[in-house]
C-alpha cells in the first residue's frame, strides 16, 4: 500500500498493490485506488439518521481549518456573505487541524441556530476546534458540505459529508496549495459522482440556490446511494487482491 498525500511517485510505486491519493498519471500502473473515506473520529452513519435534504436545517456547512490552502478563506468568507443574505449556513473554521482532536469523543451538542450557526464569531473561526459529534451533526443536517481544496481536492470531508448523506461541493480554488508535488486531478477517478464540481465560488452558489425540493431529495438519496456502491466495489477489489495472493501461496 502506498499511502502518501504529495504524489511524487517512487520507482517502486509499479510494485503497489493499492494507493491512497489518486494522481493523473496513475493509469499507467495496476495499483489499485482507494479513497481515504470517513476520518478515524468519524462515527458511521446508520440508514435511520439519513434525513431528506428539504428536512435538514442547513443549506450548506463550511468547517475546515486554513492552514493548507490560501483559498480557504476565501471560501469562509464567500460563505459569511451568503449568510448575510439570508442563506442558511454552518460555518465554522480553526487555524491548523489536529489529528489528535479528532480521535477524541465528543461530549457538546450542537444548538447554535442559523444567522449564527457554528462559530460566533462575526469572521466564521474559532479558538478551539468543533467537537466530532458536533461536526458529524452539523453535516446529517445540511443540504450541501463545502469542500475547498487543502493539500488535494481529496479530503476527509468529501466522503464524510457523503456518508451523511450531504452533498459534496467540491471547490478547485487554484494556486494555493502550501504543499509541492500536490496530485493532479485527483478526483478525477470518481467524476461519476453525484457530486458538485466547480472551479467558482459564485458557480458553487448558484448551483446551490437553483434546486427546487424535490430534486434536492432526489440528488441527496443519490449521493448516499452512489457512496455506498462505490464502497462496496472498492471492497470486492481489496479482497479479489488477496484471494488471487492466497491462490498463489497454496501453489507455491
């Protein structure tokens, strides 16, 4: 398994049977992708909690920390703007990302109420980082989950908002990445994905305003539906590798 968030690709990368991170020049090898799905700290979603998106409170949710892409604040403050016009947004933002946070349990509930869901802060950050169970309810209750580039367009978030059931609006914000050798395309495995992709703020907007109900029902249900297939695809892949490796023990 190569796992390695820069895609700068080692002579013995053609040796992997599986890679996290997709890069466009990855077609040439038969190492086979694997998303990095849900986080650690992020509690699995049962079909009971999956709420209709006109039944959710939020239209869209923005959580993420600043330090691994200049756009992020842009983004953040794009979405305090729609808020101020009247949409109804979670927005909730830290300086760096802890992987340690995350592990943690946690133990507040989220009550905030749209104008001031999230941080209540006029500039959307908070000293201190959102709790998962907050996170994790902030996302079963919005209609759609921004998701700005970090190091890679691939995060956590996307495939955290799509086992919730919100669906991703993948953002490619370019030249702000902080880190060299950032993948190429790196969503570009899963294109087929009900999922919002846009290279504007105002093009992510738009799309979001545009829908009527019934197609927000319809749209959300397909992006729990696709994520959930994806998944189980992707498991068959990992065990058909280890079956063909078991083959090959017993005949050796």
């Amino acid at each position: 398994l190569w796992w390695s968030e820069p895609c700068g690709r080692p002579p013995y990368f053609s040796n992997m049977d599986f890679h996290v991170y997709h890069d466009a020049g990855d077609s040439k090898f038969n190492s086979i992708y694997l998303p990095i799905g849900p986080g650690l700290g992020f509690q699995f979603v049962e079909e009971s909690e999956i709420k209709e998106a006109s039944d959710r409170r939020y239209l869209f949710n923005m959580i993420s920390s600043l330090e691994t892409h200049n756009g992020r604040m842009t983004t953040i403050n794009a979405a305090l703007n729609w808020r101020r016009q009247g949409d109804c947004g979670f927005i909730y933002a830290t300086q760096s990302w802890s992987r340690e946070y995350w592990l943690k349990p946690g133990l507040q509930e989220m009550v905030q109420e749209c104008p001031f869901a999230g941080s209540q802060r006029s500039d959307g950050i908070a000293a201190e980082h959102l709790a998962p169970s907050q996170y994790r309810d902030a996302l079963l209750d919005s209609v759609f989950t921004l998701s700005p580039p970090g190091h890679n367009l691939e995060c956590f978030r996307i495939w955290e908002a799509a086992e919730a059931g919100s669906i991703p609006v993948v953002i490619d914000l370019p030249n702000g990445s902080v880190m060299e050798n950032a993948c190429r395309d790196s969503l570009g495995i899963i294109r087929d994905a009900p999922f919002v992709f846009v290279n504007s703020l105002e093009e992510a907007h738009r799309i979001m305003k545009s829908q009527v109900k019934e197609q927000l029902d319809k749209w959300a249900r397909s992006v729990r539906d696709w994520y959930v297939t994806f998944m189980k695809k992707t498991m068959r892949q990992v065990e058909a590798v280890f079956m063909e490796k078991l083959r090959g023990l017993g005949k050796a």
